[in-house]
C-alpha cells in the first residue's frame, strides 16, 4: 500500500504571510460531519476555495511498518475565507452540517496564524481541549518570539498553550520557561 503525499492544508499557501486577507471574502467556521474535514479540505482546494484547516502528524503501524498520516488538530471543523456565494457552494459536497460566522474577523486570524507558526516549527503539538484558567504570558526569545498564550505545567514541562477563542480550543507545544514572559 503505498503512502500518499499529505494534502493541502491550507488555501492559498500565503494567507497568512501578511496582514488579514483582503478582498470580499471572509471568515467562516464549517462544522463538519463526522471525520469529513479532510474531504471538504479536498473539495474546498478543487473550487479554489481559501481554507484552513491545521493538521499534525500521526504515526501509526500498519502491517508491521510505521506510517505517517496527517490529522485535523480541531476535529469537526474547518477554517473557510469565503465571500457569500461561495460559502453556499461548500454546503454542495453534504460534508458540512453547518456554517457558523465569526464576529471578529481579526482575532480569529491572528489566532489561525499563530497556529500555523507553531506547527510550521515542525514540534510535536497536541490538541489542547477545555482550556483552564492560567497564567497569561510572552515569549520572550526563539522562533516564537512576541506570541502571546497561556501556560499549563505537565509532566513533559512548561506547555504554551496557542488558543482559538471562537472555538474554545487550542494546541500546545513544549517550551523552555526561561523564553517566557509574564504579562500584566
């Protein structure tokens, strides 16, 4: 069985390479059936429609060999930048049960672009649910350097929590608390 490449995650690859895009579309949050974010992702880079949906990878074994899948860090949603026509188009594939707007347009892309520099860094993350109350803190120094995020002690060390607010969710990654900053 061969390994397929991994998938287009991201809709144009420099949607976060400046400030928030401009044009007629804007954010949307689809809430996906069950297991059908990577599919819409699928249908969304065929319509060249603008998209985001993060991924990590997997390692699983498969028949005794070690394989890498990419899996949706936020199950059940995905990310779009549409203007108002084009969103009743990703309804077309039945792979969506409903689509929420965003109030703050400029929140949830500066959050979405956070994301995207932490797993751009290529460090295992993980899904962050139920974010609890923490302490609100600066990244001081490193490739991180000027995020803001909350911190959590684990048994792995200082994890920074990067949040969504729009869908009370985030990733966390391992940092060197000597790199933070408290604010406040």
């Amino acid at each position: 069985m061969p390994v397929l490449d991994a998938e287009c995650d991201l809709l144009p690859e420099t949607l976060f390479d400046q400030d928030p895009p401009a044009g007629d579309g804007v954010w949307w949050l689809a809430h996906t059936r069950p297991r059908q974010e990577k599919a819409l992702a699928r249908d969304m880079t065929g319509a060249g429609l603008s998209f985001y949906l993060p991924c990590t990878p997997h390692r699983i074994r498969v028949r005794k060999r070690i394989v890498t899948s990419r899996i949706p860090l936020f199950s059940g949603y995905v990310f779009i930048h549409v203007n108002e026509d084009d969103r009743m188009r990703v309804f077309a594939g039945g792979r969506v049960a409903r689509i929420t707007p965003v109030r703050d347009q400029v929140l949830l892309w500066n959050d979405l672009r956070n994301v995207r520099r932490v797993l751009d860094l290529g460090q295992p993350v993980e899904p962050a649910d139920c974010l609890t109350a923490g302490t609100t803190v600066s990244i001081r120094t490193g490739p991180l350097a000027g995020m803001t995020g909350t911190i959590v002690r684990s048994a792995g060390g200082t994890r920074f929590i990067v949040r969504v607010d729009l869908i009370q969710r985030g990733i966390s990654v391992v940092v060197d608390a000597k790199t933070l900053g408290k604010l406040g």
